[in-house]
C-alpha cells in the first residue's frame, strides 16, 4: 500500500493513494451483493464515501472575494480559491 501525506490549507493527514486499485474485481462476489438490494445499497455507499474521502475536500478556507473566511467566500464559485491567507 502507498501512502502519501497530504497538507491540506487546514489539515494535515494520510491518505493512501493506492486506494481505487484495492477494489477487488471478483464477478461471483458483486453478483451476490448486486441480487441483495439491502446489501447491494451498504456495499456501494461504503466504497464510494470511502474513495470520496480519501481526496482533500473543498471549500478552500481562503478566497480572492475577501482577506477573511466568511460563508459567501466558501459557497460561491464565482470567485477562485486562495491558497494562503493574507500576508
């Protein structure tokens, strides 16, 4: 398994980047999970919030709209992100 550190604007953690090649690719073993519909809606909602957040996640905390967080900064994409915050 590769692991990689990942320095996010507000976080620092470990992300594994070998995450999508470890989805097994056994037909027999989706085939039962997809003929369960219960088990078929668990299996898929756990491999994709797990791939989802293995990725940094957005809003970026700092944008060009203002020198300050602020929740139209985060919610409007109309203005581009900002890696640093002021100097």
């Amino acid at each position: 398994m590769i692991i990689d550190r990942v320095v996010n604007d507000t976080t620092s953690r470990v992300v594994s980047t070998a995450t999508a090649g470890q989805i097994p690719d056994f037909p027999f073993l989706w085939n039962i999970v997809n003929s369960n519909d219960f088990l078929s809606k668990r299996v898929n909602s756990f491999a994709i919030n797990t791939l989802i957040n293995s990725a940094p996640h957005r809003p970026y905390p700092f944008s060009l709209r203002s020198d300050y967080t602020t929740w139209p900064s985060l919610t409007d994409r109309t203005f581009t992100c900002r890696h640093l915050g002021p100097a």
